[in-house]
C-alpha cells in the first residue's frame, strides 16, 4: 500500500524488497508502476535509501533487522510498521547503527480501508526535529491525520483499542464454526446490530493471521485485557444460566456507568452518538430477516438477543478501568470506531439494554450460542497465553477455512459499511490539532 500511494505522489525512487524467494514475482507485480524499483535483498535497500520503513510481522522484527539494520546509510531515518513496538524498539536500539534515526509510524486501519482521515501514528524515538518533518511530509500523500506517541504509549493505546475488538470477533467466528453454522442463513444474525457483527467478524477472518497474533502475543497489555474478557464473558453467562436477574443488572448497570456515565444524558453537548440508528447498517446485511416481506409491525420477528459479546466487552472495560471514548478521536482504528458505537448504541438506550438483559436470562433462542461463543473465549485467551504464533495460525486459519466461501463480498460490503459510518459520523467543522 505504502509504495503504490508513494508512487502515485510522484516520488521517483522508491526501492523496495521482500524474502529473496519473491523476488520474481515482486518484480512482476510493480513492472511498470513509476518510481518503483524492486531489488533482491534487505542489503540493498538499506544502503542507499535515506529513508527505509520495516513492514515485517512483529515475530520476525529482531531477526530481519539484525541481517539488514548493518547494513543501513549513514544519517538515514528508520521506521517500522510493526503492530506491536516493544520487539522493534528493542531490536532498532539493538541492531542499528548509532549515526541512524529512528521515527517509527503505523497505520491504524486495514489495507482495504482508504488512509485519507484515518490515524497514522509517529514516533519520534532517537532522530531531530526536521527528520521528523521530513517524514511528515513523505507520508502526506496517505491524508491520513498524525497522531504522536511514544513507543509505550502506541502499545497501550493499541490494546485498550484492539485486544478485546478482536477477541470478542475471532470468538464469534469460533463459535460458529463449532456450531457448523453460517449465521446469516437462519435469519437469527441479520441486520442492525447482527450486520456488524458477521461483517466484521468475517473482514477480520479474511485478512491475514499475523496481524492479530502479534498484538495478541506480544503486548503485555492486550494478553490481559484479552484474559479479562474472557473471564467476563463466563461470569455474565453463569449469572445467566442462574436466571440470576438481580446480579446480572447490578453487574450491567454497573458497567454502563463505568464506561458510558459521561455520555448518558440526554442532549449531552459533550459527544453525539456515533451510531444514531439500525437503519443504516441493514443496508449492509449478507441474509435477509425472517421478517422481510411482512408488514413494518412484524419487523421486530426475530428472538432478541443477550448481545453477550457487547456485554462482555464493556464489563472487561470496566472492570479494567478502560474508558475507550478516550481513544476515538486519538487513535480509534475503523472497527474499533464501529464496534463501540453499535455496543454505545445498546448500552445508552435502558429499552434496548434491558431487552437484552431479558433475553440473556428467559430467552433460550441464542443459548446454544452463547455457549459456544464462552467455550470460543476462554480458548483463545487460553492459546494467547501459551505465547504460541503457531497454535494462534492452526486455529485462526480453521475457522477461516470455514468462511473463506464469503470473504470477497464481505470485504466489499465491510468496506462500504465503515465508510457509510464514517460519512454519517464525520464532522467537517472539527479539524485535528
């Protein structure tokens, strides 16, 4: 991505590499794309550009940069790409040369999400005020919208907005797939909030592997926050199976206020909501309700559902002391930015919460879901903590494997889904500082 924008920018010499295996097919894939020069190794980029980015899996970071970081220009400027900093800070600092800057970035969205508006994170760790600039303006073509940070900020920041978005996906894909089920065939996971709920879970299942396990494996704070999800997640299912009604509002209600109080009252000047209504997102459904065709009076047909993922997530926020808004306008990624609206969405409506509240404790049309989606997150919380990139890729691409069939329209439809909730949300008059 960054080369093709970089290209279209007009810049005349941007070399690039991949494994030395690739290298035909590199080649053929930027032949004839102006500016782009593919050459065989790591060595050779490092030594005549002035300004080199690493985009490697964080598992790979030290051992890439300890072949090629040698081999760097003198007075060139470093970055990395990497989703996790700790291992690229540790293996800049210990394999470059000392007469190399280092102002680190990463793009906080998805290769198929336009960067026009979206944050881009820079780190200004060992370099001066003007290579910083300097960096500034090479990445301008992207019109993405700077944000500064630290090398333990951007981890912090990226678990309080990742860990627990991707953890409450992957389990739902898990679950579906222990159920054998494509949840928009049997009209119980369609439209409003269903709609994100497949989209997302189904864009992130069809990208690639290591960009969830390193943040999963590699950030302290995402393995935490990740494990308490997981253990929210039992907790609010047995308060269920208990037809606990007292705890399970009290456990709620307490977590609404914890997460959701500066945001509650009515006509608040503070922050508008970012999902104002279902109506957009039906729009984007891969089924159609059973209640399609019948009259408007009929449309609410379909089981309510516990939301159980949305309950949990915003119990693992409030139990942890997390307040996400804080991230939005920092460094909010576009499902982020999604998923708390639509858990927002039900969490500021008492009428929709307690539906929801409802059917988690009388309601047994989604139990067997509820299950597998619990056994789902104690599982992966449970593979996050063996620290094992291999256990992580055999049981991401099984589910995969299970979906595949849907990935290109739902990549398409994702797409248009985020973008529509960006327009509706966007406020022209609000510029970044």
């Amino acid at each position: 991505m960054y080369a093709r924008y970089l290209s279209k920018a007009g810049w005349k010499r941007i070399y690039i590499c991949d494994l030395p295996a690739k290298y035909e097919a590199l080649k053929a894939s930027y032949e004839g794309v102006p500016g782009i020069h593919v050459l065989e190794n790591g060595h050779l980029v490092s030594r005549i550009s002035d300004f080199i980015m690493y985009s490697v899996e964080a598992e790979y970071i030290d051992r890439v940069v300890a072949e090629y970081g040698p081999s760097t220009k003198v007075g060139a400027i470093v970055a990395g790409q990497t989703s996790v900093k700790a291992p690229e800070k540790a293996a800049f600092e210990k394999y470059l040369p000392a007469d190399v800057e280092i102002v680190s970035c990463h793009s906080l969205h998805g290769p198929t999400v336009s960067p026009v508006g979206q944050p881009l994170v820079l780190i200004k760790h060992r370099a001066r005020d003007d290579s910083l600039t300097l960096v500034e303006h090479i990445l301008r073509p992207f019109g993405s919208r700077y944000v500064y940070l630290s090398y333990e900020d951007h981890d912090i920041v990226t678990a309080n907005t990742q860990a627990v978005t991707h953890a409450a996906f992957l389990s739902m894909g898990t679950a579906w797939h222990s159920s054998l089920s494509y949840p928009w065939e049997h009209g119980l996971y369609v439209g409003g909030i269903e709609t994100v709920k497949v989209n997302i879970m189904l864009r992130i299942y069809s990208n690639k592997w290591h960009v969830y396990a390193g943040l999963a494996i590699l950030n302290p704070s995402a393995r935490v926050q990740i494990d308490q999800f997981a253990r929210s997640t039992t907790e609010i299912f047995k308060l269920m199976l208990a037809s606990d009604a007292a705890g399970l509002r009290a456990r709620i209600y307490d977590a609404r206020r914890i997460v959701f109080s500066d945001y509650l009252e009515t006509g608040s000047a503070r922050r508008p909501p970012i999902l104002l209504s279902e109506d957009l997102l039906d729009r984007f459904s891969l089924g159609k309700k059973p209640s399609d065709g019948l009259s408007p009076s009929s449309r609410q047909a379909a089981p309510p559902n516990s939301h159980l993922s949305l309950l949990a997530m915003v119990d693992c926020w409030a139990r942890l002391g997390i307040k996400p808004f804080e991230h939005l306008d920092l460094a909010a990624t576009p499902i982020f930015r999604l998923w708390i609206g639509v858990a927002e969405y039900l969490f500021r409506s008492e009428t929709r919460l307690e539906s929801a509240l409802h059917a988690a404790l009388y309601e047994t049309t989604h139990r067997s879901d509820d299950l597998e989606f619990v056994v789902a997150a104690r599982g992966w919380s449970q593979c996050i903590s063996f620290g094992s990139f291999e256990l992580y890729k055999e049981r991401f691409l099984r589910t995969a494997a299970f979906f595949e069939s849907r990935f290109e329209e739902a990549t398409k439809v994702g797409s248009a889904m985020i973008q529509a909730l960006m327009d509706s949300t966007a406020e022209p008059d609000k510029k970044p500082a």
